[in-house]
C-alpha cells in the first residue's frame, strides 16, 4: 500500500543535476528518513514532492493521486521546516488556526483541532503567547502542529530540529516518534543526523550525488560490512 511514489524524476537547476532519474515508494505510514550529506539533493527531493519547486521530468503521486501539477495546498500534505516561519503578531492559538481559517472550515471544527494538537503538543498553557515569547523548542512545536491541525495522511519534514541545541533535539525526536505512533500517518524526513535517522525511521534512503544510494532499514544501513 504506497503513500507516496516518486517516478523517474530529474531536477536540473540549471545546467546542475541535483536528481536524476530518482524513484522512490513510501508506505502507507511508513516513517522514511532522507539521509546524506550536505548538497546531495534531500531538500530537493522533499520540496518536490511538496510542490514548492518545478520539476524537470517525472512525476509525483501522493494517497493514489497525480500531483506533478498540482498545487501545494491540493496535495494532501503538512510541511514542517528548519526556519519556524511562525507569524511573529499572532498568538500560537491563531499560529495554529490560520491555515485553516482560510480553507472555510468551520469555527468549531477549528478550535477543535488546535486543542488536539495543542494538546498533543504540550502547548495548551501556551496558546496565547506570541512566538516571541517562546522557546526554540515551543516554536518548533508550534510549527508541528500547524502541519498537525490540517490532518492529512503525509507530513514532510525538513531538518525540524537543526535549529535546537542537543537536550531540546533529544526530547523533540523522541515526541516525534510518539507522534507517529499515535497519527499512523507517513511520515518524509529530511536529516543529515545519523542519530535522527536510526531512531526514527522505519527505512532510512541513503542518498548520494542526486540519487538514492540505499534504502533499508536502520539496521542493515548501519551494519558493519
Ligand atoms: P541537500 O538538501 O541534500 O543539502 P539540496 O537539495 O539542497 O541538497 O541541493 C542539491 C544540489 O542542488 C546542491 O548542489 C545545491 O547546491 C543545488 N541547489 C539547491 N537548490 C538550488 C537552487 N535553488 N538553485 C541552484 N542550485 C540549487
Ligand atoms: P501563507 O499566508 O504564508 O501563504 P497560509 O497559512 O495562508 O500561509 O497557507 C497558505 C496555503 O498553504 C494554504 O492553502 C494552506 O492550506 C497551506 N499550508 C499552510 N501551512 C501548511 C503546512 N504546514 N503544510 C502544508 N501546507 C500548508
């Protein structure tokens, strides 16, 4: 049962080659992490599978659909990035509610939606401080749940913790993990920490040069050869 595929695809800037004919198929729930050093096409491969970049040739299928061509708020979809991109005047509780409030949903709906992330999330004491106002950790918690409040079956995350120092890193992956196991959602995730990948993925993709080098889970990817 597959989540999301990814056919054939190739992603030139220009006359560089970030991916070349990349394929790739994430279970339905599965939690793959994206593994590889700096400049090896990760972000590319995420931000793709997002819509937020043109592709050159292939194509991007998510929960069965063809969404090479579609829009990034039509492909069922919750991004959670590096940089926070909270919106600084707003409180969390509208952090979290905006997304929504645009799509028409309705009010009760809504608030019930950020108390379950927020409660998730351990920011209900929380909900009307500004982003200034909280920790590293909070924010990054914050941008979680406005991926969480949308509820749909793929999360793409990229680099979520890169910003926290090692304790916060720490306690954040291990929320992760639970997320996860009470969502059952697919999860994407970006990282260039071994330690992220071999305790949070079901399978690791190794990549390399534009392409997926390996992909197994943790353990064989870790075996000594
Ligand atoms: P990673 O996420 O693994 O660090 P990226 O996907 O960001 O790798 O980058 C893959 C390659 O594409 C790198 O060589 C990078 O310099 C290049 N690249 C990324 N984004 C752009 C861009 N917007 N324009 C030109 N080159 C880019
Ligand atoms: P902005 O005003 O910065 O564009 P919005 O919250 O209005 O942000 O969202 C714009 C579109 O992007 C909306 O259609 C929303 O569904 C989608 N969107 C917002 N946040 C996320 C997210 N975390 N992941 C995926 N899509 C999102």
């Amino acid at each position: 049962d597959t989540s999301v595929s990814v056919r054939d695809l190739d992603i030139h800037y220009g006359a560089l080659k970030a991916l070349h004919g990349l394929d790739l198929d994430v279970g339905r729930g599965e939690f793959l992490v994206l593994l590889g050093p700096s400049g090896c096409g990760k972000s590319t491969l995420l931000n793709a599978i997002a819509g937020l970049i043109d592709i050159t040739d292939g194509e991007i299928w998510i929960s069965g659909k063809n969404v090479t061509w579609s829009e990034p708020k039509d492909r069922g979809i919750g991004m959670v990035f590096q940089s926070y991109a909270l919106y600084p005047r707003m409180s969390v509780y509208d952090n979290l509610s905006f997304g929504l409030r645009m799509t028409g949903i309705p009010k009760a709906e809504i608030a019930a939606r950020v108390d379950k992330a927020a409660t998730m999330l351990q920011l209900v004491p929380l909900l009307k401080r500004k982003p200034a106002e909280l920790s590293g950790g909070q924010r990054q918690r914050v941008a979680i749940g406005r991926a969480l409040v949308r509820q749909v079956d793929v999360f793409l995350f990229d680099e979520p913790l890169s910003n926290l120092d090692a304790k916060l890193r720490a306690e954040l992956r291990v929320e992760i993990k639970l997320l996860h196991r009470q969502l059952g959602n697919t999860m994407i995730y970006v990282t260039h920490d071994q330690i992220e990948a071999l305790t949070l993925a079901d399978r690791i993709a190794v990549m390399k040069n534009g392409v997926i080098q390996q992909l197994a889970p943790p353990i064989e990817v870790y075996q000594k050869p």
